[in-house]
C-alpha cells in the first residue's frame, strides 16, 4: 500500500501530502514499526497483516518508480497495491475507492500507471479545486478550517483501508464512497472527470 506525497519538511502539511498523513495513520494502527529506506522509498513491513507500506521519496511525478520496485520485490500484483492519493476534482473532504481507474490528470497516479497499468485500486481525497495555479494550489498548506476537518477525514480513510485489508473490498468501497465529510460543501458532485 502506498501512500503519495512529497519528501521534506516544507512539503509535510501540504495538500499534496494528504497520502502520506493518511498511510502515517494506518501505521500506526497497525502497530507498524520503523519506517526504513529502501528503494527510493520510506517503507515498513507489517508482517501479522502481511502489509508492506509504502511512502515514495522520488517527489510526486515519479511515485512509480520505487512502488513498481517494491511490488516487483514482493511479488504483488497491481490489484494488490493500493494507492493513497489526493484530488483536485473532488470537493474537500469527498473520498472516492475504486479498484482500477485513469489518472484523472494527476502526475502521481499517472507515473504509476506507466508502470504499472490501470488495474490498481486507488483512494482518491479530495482537495477541491483552489483558485490559484493547480501547481500552486496542491503544494500549498490547507487553511485553519480544513485542518480542523482533516483527522476525520484521515479517520474514515484509514477505516476504509482497514476494511479494505480485511478482505471485504465491497463493504470497504461502500463504507469510503457512502461517507460525507461535514466540511464538504454541500450537494456538490464530482466532476466527470473524477
């Protein structure tokens, strides 16, 4: 499972980064231990759950590299890596599991799929759509209201995941796409492209 981000301090609370906040949380409810260095990504094994996770170091555009690395390493096929990513055409706070899909224009997802193929399950955070520059945008900082948002949001995700790693993939996509977060404007659906 791998959770997508950008490497470095000044990159931590970031929009872009919310895959990294998200996998730190399944960590620990997993009682993963240290994360190690390895293949151009942070990554701990979670042997009782038979669970590798995964925080790519490459920067965002090139998150496939050491994800297709470690999947050739354990011999996971692409249905088995799940990928943590945020999304600009979701509405802040939307969460959206699917289990294979496009890019959706996202640099990270689009680096894995050249490796990888489309048939990976992926769940998308939506970050909504700022008014500045896209670039600008995902690598800035949420505001005071959206990080008070943010834990539930977090919360659902990793309980989505946990279901997800349980086996019962319906209940998991189910339980993620169903949920509303209260700071998601309301009545707003995603774009088609989403």
């Amino acid at each position: 499972m791998a959770g997508l981000g950008n490497p470095g301090r000044q990159y931590e609370r970031t929009r872009h980064n919310v895959g990294f906040r998200i996998l730190d949380d399944v960590a620990r409810r997993l009682g993963a231990g240290r994360w190690k260095s390895k293949d151009g990504a942070f990554q701990a094994h979670v042997a009782p759950h038979a669970v590798l996770l995964l925080k790519p170091l490459s920067y965002m555009n090139e998150s496939g590299t050491p994800i297709a690395a470690a999947a050739a390493w354990w011999k996971s096929p692409p249905a088995d890596v799940l990928v943590v990513s945020d999304d600009l055409d979701l509405p802040f706070g939307r969460l959206r599991l699917r289990t294979s899909g496009g890019s959706g224009g996202h640099n990270g997802l689009k680096s894995i799929i050249a490796r990888l193929g489309e048939a990976f399950p992926r769940l998308r955070v939506g970050i909504g759509r700022g008014r500045s520059d896209a670039i600008d945008y995902v690598l800035s900082t949420f505001d005071a209201h959206e990080e008070r948002a943010l834990p539930d949001i977090i919360e659902v995700a990793a309980d989505g995941i946990e279901r997800w790693l349980a086996g019962d993939i319906d209940a998991a996509v189910q339980y993620v796409n169903a949920w509303r977060s209260p700071a998601s404007p309301p009545n707003q659906e995603p774009t088609a492209a989403s």
